[in-house]
C-alpha cells in the first residue's frame, strides 16, 4: 500500500475569512517527484485548475513552474484576498499509485471543526469538489456528523450550498456563528464529463460554441473568490 501524505500544512492565517478545502494532491507531491511546471504549493499540480482559473478571474501573471517565486506568488494572492486553504485529508492509503479520491483508504481527516473554532473570521468553506465518495463535501459530512452539527441545505443549484452553525465555546458562555459551504465544479480533467452533462452548460454552449469547460468554471468561481 501506499501512504499518501499531504506534503503541505494547512495555509491558515488570523484574517483568513475563506478556506479552499479540498483532498490530496496527486501522489509525485508526496514523494517529491514534481514535473518541470508543477509549483510547490498547494493545487500546484500542472493538471490542476484551480491556479488557471484563479488566475483569469483576477490577471495574476502567475508563474507554472517548480520555483519559489511561483509558491510566493500564490501565497500573496491568497494572504490579500483572505483566503486560506486547509485540505480535509492528512493521509490515505492506496494500491494505485494516482490521484483519484475514490482510490483512497482509510483516510486519516484533518479536524476542520477545531481548526474553524480557532480561526474565528472564517465564514465560508470553498470545496474543490462536492458529495461523490471521498470528496470534501462527503468527509466534511462525516465530520460534522462526529460533533453532531447539521448542514442546511441553502441552495440545490450547481454549485450547492449549505450552512451551519458552528459552535463557539467560550468561558462562561455559549457562542456560535453560521458558516456557509460552497461545493464548488471540481477544478481537475475528471469532472469534465459531470460539467458537460450540466444542462445550464449545454446551453451556455449553444450559444457560444467556443465556451468550454474551464470558462464554465471561471464563472462559476467568479462569484465565490
């Protein structure tokens, strides 16, 4: 079997008011066998979206390339936005080496609760993905069920949203603030068959043939980032 470990600390910070919350990068990031335009960092990965379309919604000039240069710009993109990224899962085992999240086993999960108890200003959860078997939405699910917290649906629509009320112990008294989740179109090739059966995707086709599956993503995020 083999240990798959995230390479990377969760990216948080005192400002932060949204987290990128996601799975595993794939397995060369683990082992350190990066390609020449992989950039180590979070969502580095040169098969990756979420760095293209971040990078369209707000003209970044960002770098693809396995440089320092290429992590700090990233890191300063998300520290002025106050955006912070705290993937669900810390380790999975598999016996194929790649990086699909069904292939994962006995996942060890970051404690996100404890993580969103201690980093008070953040109120918006951005899952790379939704409630299909080993996303982040599923193990979220199963997290919150552990601390007996009930997600309320807020809108069916693709992206789903949810909220719930997360709560906030403090001395003497009992707080608790509402914390909104978005699952968001997975920015990975994979998904690219569950965006073109979208009907509003089909449509927006229709009237644009040029329109692909990455502008039905930048779009999309536009909104939440």
């Amino acid at each position: 079997m083999f240990q798959h470990i995230h390479p990377y600390k969760p990216f948080l910070f005192p400002e932060a008011t949204k987290l990128i919350v996601g799975t595993l990068p794939p397995p060369r990031f683990t082992t350190g066998e990066l390609k020449k335009d992989d950039v180590d960092f979070c969502y580095g990965s040169r098969n990756g979206m979420l760095w293209p379309i971040l990078d369209r919604i707000f003209d970044l000039n960002l770098k693809y390339e396995t440089t320092a240069e290429a992590a700090e710009q990233r890191k300063k993109f998300l520290l002025k936005r106050k955006i912070g990224v705290c993937d669900i899962v810390g380790s999975a085992e598999r016996h194929k080496i790649d990086a699909s999240d069904l292939g994962m086993q006995n996942a060890k999960l970051r404690d996100l609760i404890m993580y969103l108890q201690k980093y008070t200003n953040v109120n918006t959860l951005l899952f790379t993905g939704g409630n299909s078997k080993n996303g982040p939405e599923y193990f979220f699910r199963k997290q919150l069920k552990e601390y007996g917290i009930q997600l309320d649906v807020v809108s069916g629509e693709v992206p789903r949203i949810h909220q719930f009320k997360l709560p906030m112990t403090s001395i003497g008294t009992e707080k608790s603030r509402m914390v909104k989740t978005v699952s968001l179109t997975a920015p990975s090739g994979a998904a690219n068959r569950a965006v073109g059966s979208l009907q509003v995707y089909k449509d927006l086709k229709t009237k644009d043939p040029k329109f692909n599956t990455l502008d039905f993503r930048v779009m999309q995020y536009k909104e939440f980032f």
